[in-house]
C-alpha cells in the first residue's frame, strides 16, 4: 500500500511539473520561434534578476527588430512592444512547459482594438548577458547581425564570393 501511494503521489507530481507553467530563468536570452495570428516570428527575451524583461521580436518576412519591454508576475508575462520609441502593442500569455517549452497568449495592440492569439515554441537559451547575446562570437551583436543578413542575401542571391568566412567580425 505503500508503495503504490509513493507511486501515486511521484506520478502527481510529474505530471503537475511538466504540465503547469514556468518561469524564465534570469540572465540569460530565451528564444522563441512562432505565430503570431498567421505571421512568423521570432522572438528573444531577457530577464533581470528583479523580474524585468527586455527583448525583441520580428517578423521572418521583414527581419526588424521590434523592441520589447516587460515584467513576470508568478506564470504571467506582460510585454510591452515599441515604435519609434512610443507603445504600439502588448503581449500577455505564459509560459508552458509539458511535451514542448512554449510562450502563448494574446497580443493586443495600443488602442485594445485588436487582440492577435500568438503561439511560440522554444528555440535556444543564451546564457550571456543582456547587453551581448552572441556571447561565442567576436564583436558587437550588431556586427554579427549585419554579417549574417549578408550571408542569408548572398545565398539566396546564389552569390557564393559574397559570404566569404571571416575569422573576426567586428565592427571597424
């Protein structure tokens, strides 16, 4: 009796861990790969010690940096998304953990007129810092950013001179 009651009570817990929500760890870059409504996107958060997130989304068709700032209450996300420095959007949802890590809710724009359901798997976690998330790489993000847009154009370009592999890609 038991053991059965010890079988009981490990099977409860297992299933209670992967099926209810987690936090994101803190210093490092959580990435997610998704839809938002019928449009995919990409999406990288970072979160502070004190619970604060920051981040950025794209949309895979256009490759622009949308940035994200927020907070984590308990299982609860709220980011907040900006445009030219000003609030365009929000993000609200959690983040699940159970046959797949996930990040889903509902993106809301500004003027709460529009609600948009999002869906996200996880893609990588970084453990860098926040102000260098390629941390094996060498230079600035932005170096390493610019150099891989050069590459992906240049594939499908069928350029094949124009992605040369260069040992340091750092900024002049």
């Amino acid at each position: 009796m038991i053991q059965l009651r010890t079988i009981l009570t490990s099977l409860l817990l297992t299933i209670s861990t992967f099926c209810h929500a987690y936090n994101l760890e803190p210093n490092r870059w959580t990435s997610y790969e998704g839809k938002l409504g019928q449009s995919l996107i990409h999406l990288s958060l970072y979160r502070f010690d004190n619970g604060k997130i920051k981040g950025s989304y794209c949309y895979q068709n256009y490759e622009i940096k949308i940035l994200l700032s927020g907070q984590i209450s308990d299982d609860k996300i709220v980011l907040t998304e900006f445009l030219a420095d000003k609030p365009n959007g929000s993000f609200e949802g959690s983040i699940f953990s159970d046959s797949t890590d996930r990040f889903e809710g509902i993106w809301h724009d500004s003027a709460n007129t529009k609600s948009i359901e999002f869906k996200l798997k996880l893609s990588g976690i970084c453990g860098s810092n926040f102000s260098h998330v390629y941390s094996d790489m060498f230079g600035p993000d932005e170096a390493v950013e610019n150099f891989m847009k050069h590459v992906k154009t240049s594939i499908q370009n069928g350029e094949k001179s124009g992605y040369r592999i260069m040992s340091d890609i750092r900024s002049k």
